[in-house]
C-alpha cells in the first residue's frame, strides 16, 4: 500500500480531519501495516488497548462475551476507526474484534500518537475540541432517552 493512499484513508477519518497533509504523512508512516485473514481475532474484550485500528479493507465484527455467547455490536468496514480513546489514554477493549473477511488495517500505536501531539500542538487543541463536541452529543442523545428508562 502506497504512502499516499495511506494518507487519503486517515484523511477520510473524522477524528484525523483537519489534520494537515504532512500530519497524515508521518501519522501514515508511523502506522504498522497488517494483513489478517478471516478468523482471526484482532484484539478481546477487556484487555489493554495501547493502540487504534483504521479498517483498510475486509470486514470486522464487533461482538461482546456474554458467558459462551458472543452479542454482535457490528461490523467495522472500510475507513473505521477502533479504539481512539486508546491514542490517548491507557484503556482497556470494551469489545472483542474478529475478522470476518480477509482484512488490511492501519495499526496507530498510542506512543507515537503522543508524540505527533507534543510535535503539534495545534493538533491536541482541535482533538479536544472534537472530544468535548462529541461528548455533549453523546449527553444530549443519553438525556432524550432517559424518560424512555424511568421508572
């Protein structure tokens, strides 16, 4: 995979918009490239999660344990993103991942993440500023439910 297709795919990211082209280069140059084949799991529920994935090409299902069953979330296809919480912050995989089509994904270690941020500081203030809008949404959509769930 060419350089300059790694970069057209983060740019397609909505976390990575806004990003200059030469952030993209190095975010793209920095990133573990991984060919996985169906059946395999990318990474399970409750372990640590010290990296993001972009989904490249193939299919990735989205499930949660319950006792021997797994609850299927959803699929993850081209240009998403898993894990972004994991870019900055210690976390743990709130989900398992197993490929359901042979896949390519863009593996984002948090460490070099960090580093693009100290190098950028530009960049840690538009993140922050799309956590924050993100998490107002996600408050605002919780708080048009909750009559749903009273008692």
């Amino acid at each position: 995979m060419a350089l300059d297709e790694d970069v057209r795919i983060l740019s397609a990211v909505r976390l990575f918009q806004g990003f200059h082209e030469d952030q993209l280069r190095l975010l793209a140059f920095g990133a573990e490239k991984l060919l996985l084949s169906a059946g395999r799991d990318l990474f399970h529920e409750g372990s640590a999660a010290d990296a993001a994935f972009v989904v490249v090409s193939g299919d990735i299902r989205l499930y949660r344990e319950r006792g021997n069953e797994r609850a299927e979330i959803g699929m993850a296809q081209h240009g998403a993103l898993l894990g972004e919480l994991a870019l900055i912050a210690p976390t743990r995989w709130l989900m398992s991942a197993e490929v359901v089509s042979d896949a390519r994904v863009m593996r984002l270690s948090r460490k070099q993440f960090r580093r693009m941020l100290e190098e950028y500081p530009d960049l840690a203030v538009l993140l922050h500023e799309r956590i924050t809008h993100d998490l107002q949404e996600m408050l605002q959509r919780i708080e048009r439910l909750s009559p749903r769930f009273a008692g």
